[in-house]
C-alpha cells in the first residue's frame, strides 16, 4: 500500500476564480502570521497546538475578522503544513533525516495553495465540491483508484488550476526484465547498457522564446498593465517547457522500471555541476535529480532494484570488454578502441555496461550488510540475469 497523489486540472468559474483567490490570500496570511510569531527573537517554536490556538484568537481581532468568510479547513492545514515544515527542519539539523531549509514567506505572486480534508470536500456528480466555495468542474483523466483523504487546489504562475488527491493504491509487483546500466548525458539523456541511446525533447527553441520574452520584459515599465500581460506570457512558456521536461521523465522512468529488474545510476553531484557556469544551463535543463527520485519510488512501489554507482568509479576508463583501464580521455572523443581486445566502444554505451557491472557486484557480507565492490576490470562477461521480457509477460509499452 503506498500513497499517491492524483493530480487534475480545474475549470473554476470567474466567481469561483474569486473565491479561491480569497482562499488562497488568507491560507498565505495564515501561515506568514504563524511564522512571524514563531520568528520571535528568543522564543521557541509553540508548536501546532499553540498556533492553532493563536488562529482561533486572530479571528476575534478586528484586523482578522475577514479570516471568518473562507472555510476554516484551508486555515488549520495552512497551519499544520507550517508545522510539518518546521519538523522536517529541526530533523535535519539534528541528522534524523534529510537537510531542509527554514520555513520561507509565502508571496503573493507564486505559486498559491490550499488544502481541504474530507471535511471541507467532496464528490459529486463528477464535480469537486468545496467548501464555501461550491462545485468546481474538473477534468477526470483518469478515475481514482480509491476514496481521496485530502484535496490540494493550486494556482501556478500561468493561471492555471489543478486538484491533487491523496490516495491509497495497492502496487502489484513487477517480475521479470533484465538488469541495465544506466549512463546520463548532455547530448543524449541516457545511453543503456543494451546499446540504446535515448534522446530527451529539444527545449531549445522554447528556451529562446523565453530569452526574448525576458528582454521584452526589461524594457516594460514597472507596474504596467503591459509588464503583467508580458510576465503572464513568459509563465505560460516556461510551464509549457516544464510539462514537456516532465512527461519524457515519467515516461522514460515507467519504461525502465517496467522493462527492467535491475536499474543501476551513478551518483551524479548535480548540485555541484550546476556550481559550474559552462555547464549549469545544460545540466538543469535534463533534469537528472527529479529522474533519479522517479526511478527511485517507482522501483520502491513495483519491487525493482535500485543500485547507486560510487561517482567516483571509472566507468569512462575502463574497457567494458576486457576491462583494461585507458585512463582519462576528453570529453570530445566520443569513441574508443581499445589497444588490447580492438573492440571499439561508443563511449557513453560503455560506460552505461561498466556502471551495470558495478551495481551488480553489491552482494552482502555474513551479516547481512551491503558491500560495494569497485569496478570489475578483469572479467569479460556482465554477470546479468537470465529472464524473461517485459512484452513476454504481458506488461505494456509506453
């Protein structure tokens, strides 16, 4: 049993337009309130309870008294989402879990949301219904595999509306599939130990649409009804390129995971990649954090393994054939011919075979634990497994 969210598009009213923005507004005002108390100079964070009793006094008070007109729901998540926020941080300066930032303000022209509870939501007739707000249309792409818990409504820079729904789904495992290594690039996504080489959609001609919207942006004159209409325009672009960046991952992700039993990544530093400024453009527009996190909670959910190659295994200098170690080469020699077998190596697909050979070689000591072993240098053959298709057992393509 996992839990998903299942997220659609909205086609609110112009009036309900208005009052989720009124939502949106106080839900904002909500949580910049409960942070300015908790940023107190020499006060401990209250905790939920004290804040939600802080809300409940604010309510009272003539300056909050227009807190009243939207559904109390929105307000008490805005505050426990605040709270979540703050025990994620304090887990992470502890070493508990991973590191996240301090909770930040929350600005009136982001991205804006709102969350209901089944209290403050519900089905009906294939419509949302919400809170003081009534039946908003949405558009079912897909039916729900289970009665949803919580509903998110969100507003994102281009103006466009979408639900998300927490729900519970019962994963059937995956059998079957071989093991492949995977090699990320620039010029090609990914080359697969198999040979393939996968290519991720140009966003070129998007990204020099953007250039220029933001040039035209430059010379609008603040506060112009022009600077707004031209700003709007460049959220619409950049949301386009988002979706195109987005639906190849998933799509690319489902097929491995689908196809494959074994996945096998390097360790890639993207944070320190993106440190260096030739590279840093080409590096954010492939999108290899938000793949690897893909890949990771798929395999998580189908039962596929998942193996992360040390970054510092040499995979680019190593022939995957004989295993002889060439030594480092510059990135603009593309193909390598090895001196002691002759076999040429493209050299993305090579280093895609060394980096499956070195997930593979996890095996585990007599307590149980994990043990990463370097790259194998000597041996010819990849120890994979012998199994059968993705097709043979019925599973779809993408």
């Amino acid at each position: 049993m996992s839990s998903l969210r299942y997220t659609y598009r909205l086609s609110p009213t112009p009036d309900q337009c208005v009052a989720l923005a009124q939502v949106f507004g106080c839900t904002r005002v909500v949580w910049n309130d409960a942070l300015a108390r908790a940023q107190v100079e020499g006060a401990k964070y209250p905790g939920f309870a004290a804040t939600s009793k802080l809300l409940t006094e604010s309510k009272k008070t003539p300056e909050r008294a227009w807190l009243n007109e939207v559904s109390c729901v929105p307000l008490q998540q805005s505050v426990r989402n605040l709270d979540k926020a703050f025990q994620r941080f304090f887990k992470g300066c502890k070493g508990k879990g991973p590191r996240s930032g301090f909770p930040t303000w929350k600005r009136k022209d982001g991205r804006q949301a709102a969350s209901f509870t089944q209290r403050g939501f519900a089905l009906e007739g294939g419509q949302l219904y919400l809170a003081k707000i009534g039946r908003v249309p949405v558009r079912w792409s897909r039916d729900l595999p289970s009665d949803p818990k919580t509903a998110t409504v969100t507003r994102d820079c281009s103006g466009r509306y979408h639900v998300s729904f927490t729900v519970e789904k019962t994963d059937v495992p995956l059998y079957g599939g071989d093991a492949v290594g995977v090699d990320l690039g620039i010029a090609a996504f990914a080359a697969l130990s198999t040979g393939e080489q996968v290519r991720a959609p140009d966003l070129k001609k998007i990204e020099r649409r953007i250039g220029k919207a933001q040039q035209k942006l430059a010379r609008c004159q603040k506060t112009s009804a022009r600077r707004a209409r031209q700003k709007l325009h460049i959220a619409k672009l950049q949301a386009r390129m988002a979706d195109k960046r987005k639906d190849f991952l998933e799509k690319f992700s489902t097929h491995l995971v689908r196809n494959h039993s074994s996945i096998a990544l390097e360790d890639l530093n993207v944070a320190g990649m993106v440190k260096n400024h030739s590279l840093a453009r080409a590096v954010s527009r492939q999108g290899w954090g938000m793949f690897r996190a893909m890949v990771a909670s798929k395999c998580a959910r189908y039962g596929r393994e998942l193996h992360l190659v040390d970054r510092w295994a040499p995979t680019s200098q190593v022939c995957s054939g004989c295993g002889h170690r060439w030594g480092k080469i510059g990135l603009q020699i593309r193909e390598i011919v090895c001196e002691i077998c002759g076999e040429v190596h493209d050299r993305d697909i090579n280093a895609a075979k060394n980096i499956v050979a070195a997930g593979l070689a996890e095996t585990q000591n007599g307590r149980g634990g994990k043990v990463r072993r370097a790259v194998q240098l000597s041996t010819g053959a990849h120890p994979c497994e012998a199994s059968t298709s993705g097709a043979a057992l019925g599973i779809p393509a993408l």
